[in-house]
C-alpha cells in the first residue's frame, strides 16, 4: 500500500499478556495533582525499522518480550490498571501486574509503500494496537521486507511524551543488554501541594472544571465530512521554518520556531474559518508546557535528578483566544506576541506550584484546559522535537527510519505534535489532527511548507 491508496492486510499470529519480571507487591498509587488534568484518552506512538541484519522475527519478538518484562518491573504501573479506589474516593493506579497486552502481526506491505503521510489508512487499526485492557497495549509487526513496526498505546493519564518515550527507550536499552539510561520515579512527594494551599488567579486563565456542553458538536453550517477529524503527516523544511521565524520575529522581539508555528497555525486555521463561512468565531490554540526543569528550579541537584526522571504528567497548557476576522487582519509577528505572552504565563516554577495548589482543592471535580472547555475551535500544539527519539529507540537492530505519536480514531480534539525529522536535524515532521476543512485548506493555502511525508523523504 502507497499513496495509491491500495489496502493492505495485518494478520494477527499471536496474542500475549507480558508480565513484569519482578513483580511488585500488589498496592494502589495515587495520581499527582497534575495527572488529575489530563483526560480519560489514549495516545499512540509508533517506530518503524529497516530489515534487522541478524536474527528471525521469532528471535525478535522473544527478545522484545523478555526486555518489556524487565522494563515494566522498573515501570510498574504500566502492568497495572486504572481502578476506583473505594477506600479514597478515587481512580488511582492499581499495581497488581495484570500485565500488558502483547500482540505479534505480519503485514503484507514493504516498509516504502506504507503511506505515512495518511495514518488513518496505514496506521490506525493496523499497526498500532487498540487498547482493551490495563495501562499500555503493544503491537510488534513485520512487513514482508522483513522491516518492523513497534506500535504502543497508552492510556494518556499514565505518562505524558516525555514519560512514554522514558519507558521506550529504557525497555530498547534492556533489549540490547545494556543498563537503562534512565531509571523512572514515582515518588508522589515531589508534586505534593503546599500547606496552605495558595495560588494566583492567573491560573483561572489555563484550567477550568469541565462542565458537559449544552451546545452542539460543529456548527449548524457545517455539512458533509468537513467536520471529521483526520490525521496527516507533513515534513517542514529548515529554510521554510526560517522563514517562518523571520516573519515573525518582524516587529523587533526574535520568537523561537516553535513560536513562530504556532502562530502561522492559529492564524491559517483562523482563514480556513473565515474560507468557510464560520465568520468571526472563536479561535484558540494552546502549547503545552513541561514543568519538569521549572520544578526543580532552586531546589538543588537531588531534586533536579527526581524531577528528570518523574514518569507521569508534568504539563501545563496555555492558551490564547481570539476571534478569526482578528487573526486574519494582524500579522504574524504580532500573533507571535500574542503567542510569547500567553506562553511565559505557565514557564515558571511558580506557575506549576500554584497549578497543583488549584488542583489540591478541586481533586474531586473533572478539570479541563481552558481552551478546550468549550466547543470553539481549539487546537492544542505539542513540542516533540526535544526528545530525540530517532537515536534512542535502538532495540538491537538499528536507529528508527521514522517514529510518531499516533491519535486514534475517535478522539475529537485538534492535536498538533512537532517532532524531529530523522533525515535532516533543521527540519521538522509535524503530526496533524484536524477537522477535513481545515486539512484541506492548510494544504491549499500553504502547500510549499506542509509537505506530505513519503518514502522518498525518508530515505527508504
């Protein structure tokens, strides 16, 4: 299957549960404030890999098993499930190594004709697994070029990127027999709130209790498929992100890339309202912010370590808002201020601090980011590039053609991921998903910097 569209079949051969090596004893952990803000959905992420040079996919799969056993006794809430805890009135992680669901597949595609650039047809419901049960789901698939596909599924309010690609790349550490470079920590002491509780109204501006609509899904203009949301898979090359930084960085403040992106998208999402007909609506975008390294400001080194290597959630989201006929008519740089201003609100320690002294006395309410507590137009943007995922997901058999998270089939939040690109460090690899509309008329409209991935791109 390729980008002429031609379907391609996965043969399931196997089904496991993988359990911990060692497991622990059978206890409850609690959630921290700050996976209190995350919602009840589950995130994707997949590797894809060239032919191993030695050793058959029975040889591979038993390797992957043995290593993930080892990893989920470091990681073990991710062999558990997510319960209510009568004793406290709560959802918490449940470590009773119930183990995680290990599916082993063939697929008759060679590695070049996956169409990576439409995951909707080559990844959902193929190559990465649905998940049924427990914390995290796996799928190992080989093509019929002897190439693989790592799949994993996991339950968002377990691990946020960061911590997922901890758990990866610690478990490709293990598979080639070497110690991990991690070790992760779950010591919940290190996000407690203070006592008093205390903290600045500012953080009304970011998160809200979620309260269920009253108003309908999409607009009643809307028809036909314009409103599904579809993912996509572009590359942005260095000399259009440069581009895109000086444009933005017009009015004499230098934005950063990730800056400047985020408001070329709020503003093109903003023309593909106003293109459509939704004239003068609503229009957000948020960032999501990790507060890892500004919790650990100030606090000493032995904090810095335990803050490195929290597995969880450790994010804020701020937000801007405004209308699309606005958007439409400033330009860039000025959205890049808009953009920089919103974003230092939730870049300081005293920021996370106030954000988990908030959740403190709300534990028992469902909260939301702002920007998504309506149903305006919202779009969440998440910076993947950091974490280098192309040089540490070596599970014995060579550095990842091409890796990506993966928002399943369902899911109704617009969601935006940069990652790295592993054919050239400048440029970007950029995770869409949208509505149809507005796919499609970011393709029309800016089709010189979003541009599909393919084979040819990634060099196989």
């Amino acid at each position: 299957m390729g980008s002429d569209g031609n379907y391609f079949f996965v043969k399931v051969i196997d089904k496991r549960v993988v359990h911990a090596k060692e497991p622990w004893t059978d206890h409850w952990l609690p959630f921290t404030n700050l996976d209190l803000l995350v919602p009840p959905f589950d995130v994707g992420s997949f590797f894809c890999y060239k032919k191993p040079a030695h050793g058959d996919f029975p040889d591979i799969l038993k390797t992957l098993k043995d290593s993930l056993s080892r990893a989920l006794t470091l990681y073990y809430p991710l062999a558990g499930e997510i319960l209510w805890n009568e004793a406290v009135g709560e959802n918490q992680f449940r470590c009773n190594n119930r183990g995680v669901d290990f599916i082993e597949a063939v697929a008759d595609v060679e590695l070049k004709e996956l169409n990576l650039y439409n995951p909707d047809e080559s990844i959902e419901g193929k190559l990465v697994p649905k998940k049924l049960h427990g914390v995290l789901a796996i799928q190992v698939t080989e093509l019929k070029c002897g190439g693989i596909v790592i799949g994993c599924m996991f339950d968002h309010r377990a691990a946020d990127g960061y911590s997922a690609n901890m758990f990866i790349s610690s478990w490709a550490d293990i598979a080639r027999f070497e110690a991990p470079s991690m070790v992760p920590s779950f010591q919940r002491s290190i996000l407690n709130p203070r006592c008093p509780t205390t903290y600045s109204s500012s953080i009304d501006d970011v998160f809200a209790l979620f309260e269920p609509p009253t108003k309908p899904d999409h607009e009643q203009n809307s028809s036909g498929d314009d409103h599904v949301l579809i993912n996509r898979v572009y590359y942005i090359e260095a000399e259009q992100l440069n581009k895109l930084q000086l444009l933005a960085s017009e009015n004499g403040r230098r934005s950063s890339k990730l800056e400047a992106f985020t408001s070329f998208l709020w503003k093109i999402v903003a023309l593909s309202m106003e293109d459509s007909g939704n004239h003068n609506k609503m229009c957000n975008v948020a960032l999501a912010v990790d507060g890892r390294s500004r919790l650990s400001e100030g606090d000493g080194e032995e904090k810095e370590k335990l803050m490195t290597s929290h597995f969880g959630n450790v994010l804020s989201m701020p937000s801007g808002l405004k209308r699309s006929q606005e958007l439409k008519e400033i330009s860039l740089s000025n959205i890049a201020t808009e953009v920089h201003e919103f974003l230092q609100t939730a870049t300081t320690k005293d920021h996370f601090l106030d954000l988990i002294d908030w959740v403190e006395e709300r534990r028992s309410k469902p909260l939301v980011a702002i920007a998504f507590a309506s149903k305006e137009m919202s779009v969440m943007v998440s910076s993947g590039t950091r974490f280098h995922i192309m040089d540490k997901m070596d599970f014995g058999w060579g550095k990842v053609v091409f890796g990506s998270c993966h928002v399943p089939y369902g899911r109704q939040d617009c969601y935006v991921m940069t990652l790295p690109s592993p054919t050239n460090h400048n440029d970007w690899v950029v995770y869409m998903h949208l509505p149809m509309a507005q796919m499609n008329y970011i393709e029309s409209h800016a089709g010189h910097m979003f541009k599909p991935l393919n084979s040819d791109y990634l060099q196989i």
